[in-house]
C-alpha cells in the first residue's frame, strides 16, 4: 500500500513539474520572439506645414426677408367685381389689383355731385347779400356749413369708393391668388402675397462679446441650401441698438443683392461675418488634430539619429476652425509635418511610414446610397 502511494506521489510530481518547464520554456520563447520581432512601423499621412493668411469670420444663421413684403388685403367688406393681376407677375406701385362691387358708393357720389353746384352757388350768393346787409349772419353761416358739409361728404364717398379699390403699395413680385371673381370679401380677407425681392435681407444674432467686430458696411458671405455653391455677398445694413438681456445676443441685418432673383423669402441661410485678414498664420487639416481629455493635440514626425521616421505628440492651441481647417495659436510651427490619418494605433516615439492616399479628400460629388 505504501508503495502505491509513494509511486502516485512520484507520478502527480512528474506531471506538475512538466507543467511548469512547458510553461517556463513557452514564455522563454516568447520573449525571444519579441525580443528578435522588428518595431512596428504604422503607415500615416503627414502634411508640411505652412503660413498662409487666414480670413477670421463671425458665424450665423438666420432666414432670408424680402426688402418689403405684405400680404395683400381688403380693408372692407364686399363681393369681387374684378381681378386685375395674373398669379406670379410683376406689379408696379399703384397698379389695381382687385375692385370690389361699389355701385351703392359710386350713385351716393353722383348725388352728393349733384348737389354740390347748387349749395355752392347759395353760398355765394348770400355771401354778396351778407355784404349788402341783406342776410343776416346766421343764414351765411348756415349756407357756408351746407357747402362744406357737402364737399366732406364728396371727399368722403370718394375715399370709401377708394378702398374698395385694392392697388399695390410697391413695385414687387405678386404670388398666387387666394380669391376668385365674384367671390364675398370679409374685411381682411388675404388676397395675395406681394414682395419686394430687388434686395434681400438677412437678420441673424451675433454674441455680445462679438459687437466690437462688427460695423455698418463691414461684409458678409451667405450661404443658402439651395445655392451650395453659391456664394452671396452682402453688408451689414442696421444692428440693433439693445442687446437681450436674457440670451446676450444682439441681432444684426445684412442687405442682399438679389439680381439674379435666386433668393426667396424664408430660406435659411448660414452667414460668415468677414474680419480684418490676419497674415502669416498657421492652419491646419482638421483631420490632423487628435481630441482627449487633456486638450487637442497633433503628432509631429522627426527623423531620428538613425534615420527613421518617429512621431511625438504635441498638444496645440486651437482657433476657429472654419470648414475643414483649423487655425493652430499654439503648439505647431512652420516647417513642421504633422499627421493628417492614423493617429488611432500612435502614441509617443511610435516608428511611423509615410504613405500616399486621397481617402480623407472631400469629393466633389456626394455618393448616391
């Protein structure tokens, strides 16, 4: 029995120490292996950096307003008797839009006319017999009262004939018609849209801390969905002269030419305030800056002592970034190159391989899904 133990004790000793020896001679391989592996070298793309003058800009948003718009209506109550305009034209300062059925006004004119003769022939009259002593006073008084009432109440048939007759207030673009011929008007009805679009208006907010940039005539680039393209040049037309006390902005207004009549009212639009250019600045692709929690930083490549190309990681100060590109204050300067893609594998004296490709290239066209 003795010896039967004894010779499993042996055997169980056997197989642990084969374990260990294997696992002692795996790891013993395995740091030879990566004693004896080649560094790592990682493919990048890199960029020379440059100076260049850079544009600094306010950026806002806002809606596209015409130069003068209002929606055409009727100031009282009555039935359509013509409709002067087509939908969709151009219409001059006066022109007649829409009459509405004034028959009652125009007879009550006529009798009112009717009698404006004799009232002011009795007034002249008793005037020279006033003179002569032969009326009296009163009996003037009450003939000039007469004709004066009269000529009020003409005035005043022609001013109500007047608003039944419904003309444009400005030159402008007329739109699409809400009303038919014969149709009963109740006072304030909309009858159409009429807009002003020689010149454009855009009114954005910009930041309080922002209002010492900004003056009267200074430049703005608007962008609009419809137009990608497009680039309108405008100026800054008015500023409000308050700021709201509870958002800290103040709105501005840009005037837009519109000669081409590409704008239209209610477009949203994106507008860059342009500032004084400040020359010999350091700008880079916004693809080149890594984010962490310890602030922005780029990976700067140096040849080192035995000629490889290594990357150090530098942290930068950042301006505005505009589009793609971002303006470096600190931590980049000329003649440096940085890395613009495959910074997610690098850290700090990684050997790096510099590579040629367009991947990161915005295309002209966006891919169709």
């Amino acid at each position: 029995m003795k010896k039967w133990t004894f010779a499993m004790l042996l055997i169980a000793l056997a197989l642990f120490g084969s374990v260990i020896v294997f696992n002692i001679m795996k790891q013993k391989g395995i740091a030879e292996y990566m004693a004896n592996r080649p560094e790592p070298e990682f493919p990048v793309t890199v960029v020379d950096i440059k100076t260049s003058d850079w544009i600094p800009t306010i950026q806002a948003i806002g809606f596209i307003e015409p130069n003068q718009g209002v929606n055409i209506a009727n100031e009282v109550a009555g039935k359509i008797d013509s409709i002067t305009f087509d939908s969709g034209t151009k219409v001059t300062k006066g022109q007649l839009l829409v009459s509405l059925d004034s028959d009652v006004e125009k007879a009550n004119l006529k009798s009112s006319q009717a009698k404006l003769n004799a009232a002011k022939s009795k007034f002249l009259r008793y005037e020279a017999l006033y003179k002569k002593n032969a009326v009296s006073k009163e009996a003037l008084d009450e003939s000039e009262a007469s004709y004066s009432s009269l000529l009020a109440d003409i005035e005043s048939q022609k001013a109500t004939i007047a608003r039944r007759q419904i003309t444009a207030p400005f030159d402008g673009d007329i739109g699409l018609r809400n009303v038919f011929l014969g149709e009963y008007l109740s006072a304030g009805t909309s009858i159409v849209r009429l807009e002003d679009t020689s010149v454009m208006r855009l009114r954005f907010t910009v930041p309080q801390t922002q209002i010492s940039k900004v003056y009267l005539g200074q430049e703005v680039e608007i962008f609009v969905d419809a137009y990608p393209e497009t680039v309108f040049n405008g100026k800054i037309s008015a500023i409000e002269p308050a700021v709201n006390y509870q958002s800290g902005l103040i709105q501005i207004q840009a005037d837009i030419p519109n000669n081409k009549s590409q704008l239209r009212s209610g477009m949203f639009a994106r507008a860059n305030v342009i500032l004084p250019t400040i020359k010999d600045q350091i700008t880079v692709p916004q693809t080149a800056i890594t984010f962490t929690l310890y602030g922005d930083n780029v990976y700067l490549v140096r040849e080192d002592e035995n000629g490889d190309l290594r990357v150090t990681q530098s942290v930068v100060k950042v301006g505005e970034r505009i589009d793609a590109i971002a303006h470096i204050l600190e931590g980049v300067k000329a003649g440096d190159k940085i890395v613009t893609s495959g910074q997610v594998r690098l850290s700090n004296h990684a050997k790096v391989r510099i590579i040629e490709n367009d991947t990161l290239k915005v295309p002209v066209e966006t891919p169709m899904l």
